[in-house]
C-alpha cells in the first residue's frame, strides 16, 4: 500500500508538473505571438506613417516649382523625418524572410532622398529640374508601391500569426479545462480508492483495538488486510498474544504475591505515608483482620492508630515521622481488638515507596502466646528449681524431722509434765507437722502427677467440695476462733454435660479455691459458687467471695510459686492449683477489687485429646 501510494502520488505530481509545464510553455508562447502581434501592428503603423512621410515630400516636390513651393528648411525637416521612419522599419524587423525588403527599402528611401534633394539643388535649371522632378517622383511612387506591398504583406502575417495564437489559446484553454475539471475527478477516484482501502484497514484495526482495550487479550484479527496493512495486522496478532502472556505472567505474580500477602500468619498492613491522610490503612491481609477482629473492609476505612492504645496512638506520628526519614521501626506496641482486648504486637516497619507516593509497610505479630511461652518456661525453671529444693529437702530434713516428732511424742507421752509443758510439747510437733506438710506441697508442686482421666460430673464434685469445706468450719481451729465462717451460695446449673477430667485433681483445685475465699472472707461474707457452659465445648466453674480483694501487684503474682499474702502460707496452694488446671488443657483467670472481693473464673474443656486420655 505504501509503495502504491508513493508511485499513485509520484503520477499525480509527474502529471500535474507536465501539465504545468505545457500550460507555462503555451504561455510563454502565446506571449511571444501576441509581442510579435504587436510588434507587427506597430510595423503597420509605422509604415502607414512611412507612407505619409513619402506623400508629404512628393507633395513637396509638385509644389517646388508652383508659388507654393516650400522651403529648402522644411523640406531638410521633412526628408530626415522619412529617414528616422525608415530606420524604425529596419529596427524592428527580425524575420530573415522580410529582411531583404526591408533592406530594399531603405535603400530606396535613401535612393529617393536623394533624388528629392537634387531638385533644390538645380533650381537655376529649370529643364535639369523639371528631369529631376519627375525622376523623384517616380522614385517616390515605386517607394510608394514598395510600402504598400509591405503593408499588405505584414497584414497577412499578422492575421496568421492572430490566428495561430488563437488556435494555441484554445488549446491552453481546454488544456486549462481538462486540469480543472478532468484531473480533479481523477484525484478524487484515486483519493476514494485509497480512503476505502485505508478505512476499511483502519476499522479492522480499530476494532480489534477496542477489543484489547476492553480485556479481550485472546482477540486476534482474522481478515486478511492488504498491502502494509496485512504486517500490520500479523504485527497486531503477535503484540496480543505477547500481551497475553506477559498479562498473564502479571497475573500469575500478583496471585503469589497475593498468596503470599493473605496466607502469612503476621498481619500486614500497608499505610500512607504522607499528607493529611498520613496513617490510613491502604491494604490489610486477612491475619491482620483476624488478629484484630475487623473485617479487611473495615481495617481499610481506619487509620492506624485507631487500632493503637491511646499511649501507643500519641507516639504514631512520631513514628511516622521517622520511617519516612529512613529508618526501621522494630518495637512491641500494645494494640486493642475490636471488643477492646488489648494485645501486645511486635512490630516490624519501613518505608515502601508506590509510584513516587511514600507508603510504611508493616508487618505486626501477636507476641501474646511468645509472651506465655515465656511466662510458661519461666514457670517451668521455677519448677525445676523447686524440684531441686523439694528433692534435697526431702533427704535432708525429711528423716530427721520423723525422729524429732516421734521424740517429741515419746517424751510427751512418758514425762511427767505440767499442763504449760505440755502445750509446749503440742506446738512443738503442731511446726513439726508443718513443715512436713510444707514438703509436701513441694513434692506436690514439683512432682505433680498425670491426671487420670474419666467421665465425672462437675457438679457433683462442687458439692463435694462444699460439704467438705463445711465440715471445716467445724473443725476446732475454726471453733476455737469462735467464727461461724462465710455463708455458701450454689448457682449449678443441672444442664451441664459430663466432663472429662481427674476427679481428685478436680477435687483438690476446688478446694483449695473454697480455703483461699474462706480465709478472705469474714463471719456474714457469701461465696458464691457457680457453674455454666463456656463456649466451643467448654464449661465454666466460677468461685466468687465478697472478701478484701487483692491489690494490683497481688493479682499479678498470685499464681507465682512462694508468693503469698498470707502470715502462715505456703505460696504453693495457687501455683498447683493452675498447674493442674493447665495439665487438663483449661485457663484459670482472677478478677479482684480491693475491698469487694475476688472472683476465680476456671474454664474447662469437656473433651480432651485421646493421649491425655490413654497416658
């Protein structure tokens, strides 16, 4: 098609510059004629006055023998007139033709002058002018004729040449008619023919163009296009298909990308960075929507900071600031969930920068069950150095104290003593007694055994539990005190399932919560002792006494082995108690006011894992 196009354009310019050229040389021709036209007219002209000059000197020699002669002055005047008119003649004729008449004639003006001249010059002879008259005369009517026959031959030139240069207008006119009207059509055919071919390409193009454009990447062109048209058309097919694949390829990346982005088990969040709007939550994946209890959509309305506490939010633009400038942010921030459980997250950040646009990319992980692994090997250490005591204790004073207390009990039963000695006695294997007790505890805490475990009823195990610790009340360490003890209050619902769990571990972890909330509370207090299901297949025991409450610090490390707010305790009786709790895959939890009381939540589940179930 381009080839076509340069030669159909390439035949257009040949004919319009032969045209041109034709029409310039018909022209230049034309004018060439119409200048000899003129000239010829004006040779006419010249010559008619070449006439009248001859006349008037003819004039001039019939009168110079008359009274009426004129003067020799006027004569002179009149002759070098005719020769100046003669001399024009000559001067203007170009043709090789007319050149002999026209030499002709000047020399029979010259030969007439002469003649003329000779009759002023015999003027005394009247014969010898009378001769000379008639002889210049004569002269002058064949000079005469000789004019008269240029004027009739210049007149048939320039009718021919008039008509010639007619015949060459016309022609340069219909010429001039045909570019006009002929060749414009002509363009036009020639303009319509390529139009129809380039449009009709270019829809085709156009069309799978928008196809593309609309995502159809598999879309190809079919019609076969002529000329360039046809490479263009392969070209287009291959630039689809390479466009498929690298879309493709795109697609395939962003899909692991996005793997990659919604499968990670940190969340990962993508904020802006800068402006007004500096902080807002541009992307979230699905870990960081579950770790904060928001959906993905909702995360992505907020601002960073609104998932921060309020110490954490202030310190955000800080932080901001500082990212931007370069630098890595690593720290453990607290966050809140949506129900406003704060959590502490570790935080690792940077700047991303997006087309120009600076964003932090940030990548936060829940240290909560890092920070109880900890807290669980802590314990775990603790046990290990507790063992250590409880197995060195046990050699060491665990004999020895057996033959104090059977020396005491000996001495006490075959002396003769007096009541205060006695009671002395009495106090003596009452400590005695004690620190066995406190031994054991230890073996217990260190050496707490697998629970066997079996279908019981929860409920059952609370009454148990509660009878028990009414039987103590009656006990003579609380009789002697005088004290009625704490009133029991039982919300059990008869709904429960069975649960599965060791009945005597139970039985122990209940009771010691009943001894803490009976010693916590004074005479007309109320423990109330309650039970319900928890949630996915858990049930809830919950032991509340309107005691004296714990402080801040005491809640914290009531579960810590040695730690005890009481004068006589041990420290021991909690730390067993959550090691038990945990050892059946449950959560104790403690809620306390001082001056209000304490409220134990322990959360159990009903099903437990067949290899606790088979040790």
């Amino acid at each position: 098609m381009r080839i076509k196009a340069i030669i159909g354009f390439m035949l257009l310019v040949i004919f319009f510059g032969v045209g041109g050229m034709y029409i310039a040389h018909t022209n230049v021709r034309v004018s060439d004629k119409l200048e000899k036209i003129l000239a010829l007219n004006q040779m006419e002209f010249v010559r008619g006055d070449l006439g009248n000059k001859v006349k008037i000197i003819q004039a001039d020699l019939y009168l110079s023998s008359s009274p009426h002669s004129t003067n020799v002055g006027d004569f002179v005047a009149h002759g070098e007139a005719l020769q100046l008119v003669g001399r024009a003649c000559t001067s203007c004729h170009h043709d090789e033709a007319m050149m002999p008449r026209v030499t002709y004639l000047q020399q029979s003006i010259d030969e007439y002058l002469k003649k003329a001249s000779r009759v002023y010059t015999f003027r005394a002879n009247h014969e010898r002018r009378a001769r000379e008259i008639g002889d210049a005369s004569s002269s002058g009517v064949r000079l005469l004729e000789e004019v008269e026959t240029l004027v009739v031959l210049s007149s048939d030139t320039i009718n021919q040449k008039i008509s010639r240069a007619r015949q060459d207008i016309s022609r340069m006119k219909n010429i001039l008619l045909m570019l006009v009207t002929v060749v414009p059509f002509i363009f036009l055919v020639f303009t319509f023919f390529f139009v129809k071919r380039f449009s009709s390409s270019f829809s085709v193009l156009i069309v799978a163009t928008e196809k593309i454009k609309e995502g159809e990447l598999t879309h190809t062109i079919e019609e076969e296009l002529p000329d360039e048209f046809g490479s263009l058309a392969s070209a287009f097919n291959s630039m689809a298909v390479s466009l498929k694949k690298q879309c493709d390829a795109v697609v395939a990346e962003q899909s692991r990308y996005k793997v990659l982005f919604e499968s990670a088990d940190d969340a990962i969040f993508i904020i802006e960075g800068e402006g007004e709007t500096a902080g807002r939550i541009i992307a979230a994946n699905q870990s960081a929507a579950d770790m904060h209890g928001y959906t993905v959509d909702e995360l992505r309305a907020m601002y960073i900071q609104d998932l921060d506490t309020v110490e954490s939010a202030a310190k955000a633009p800080a932080r901001i600031r500082d990212m931007l400038a370069g630098k890595r942010l690593e720290a453990l921030i607290e966050h809140r969930k949506k129900d406003g459980t704060v959590f502490p997250v570790e935080v690792r950040a940077g700047l991303l920068e997006i087309e120009g646009r600076k964003y932090i990319l940030a990548f936060d992980r829940d240290v909560t069950v890092r920070n109880q692994t900890e807290a669980a090997l802590q314990r775990s250490r603790q046990l290990a150095t507790v063992g250590q005591m409880a197995a060195g204790l046990a050699h060491e004073i665990k004999n020895p104290l057996a033959g104090i207390k059977v020396s005491m009990e000996v001495l006490m039963s075959e002396l003769a003593l007096s009541p205060d000695d006695k009671t002395i006695f009495s106090r003596i294997i009452g400590e005695v007694q004690r620190i066995e007790a406190l031994l054991k505890n230890l073996l217990n805490y260190a050496r707490t055994p697998r629970p066997v475990f079996s279908r019981i009823e929860l409920n059952q195990q609370l009454e148990n539990a509660l009878k028990n610790a009414v039987l103590l009340l009656k006990s003579p360490e609380y009789a002697a005190s005088g004290s009625k003890g704490p009133d029991f209050v039982r919300d059990l619902d008869p709904g429960l399932p069975m649960l599965m769990a060791d009945p005597s571990q139970m039985q122990q972890v209940i009771l010691n919560l009943l001894l803490n909330a009976m010693e916590a509370t004074p005479e007309g207090g109320t423990i109330t002792v309650t039970t319900r299901p928890g949630r996915n297949g858990t049930v809830a025991v919950v032991i509340a006494d309107t005691g004296k409450g714990l402080s801040e610090e005491a809640r914290a490390r009531i579960f810590e082995p040695f730690y005890t707010t009481k004068p006589k305790g041990s420290g021991l009786g909690l730390a067993i108690t959550r090691r038990l709790v945990e050892q059946h895959h449950g959560v104790i939890e403690v809620v306390s006011v001082v001056g209000q009381g304490t409220i134990f939540t322990i959360t159990l589940p009903v099903e437990q894992l067949i290899e606790d179930e088979n040790p």
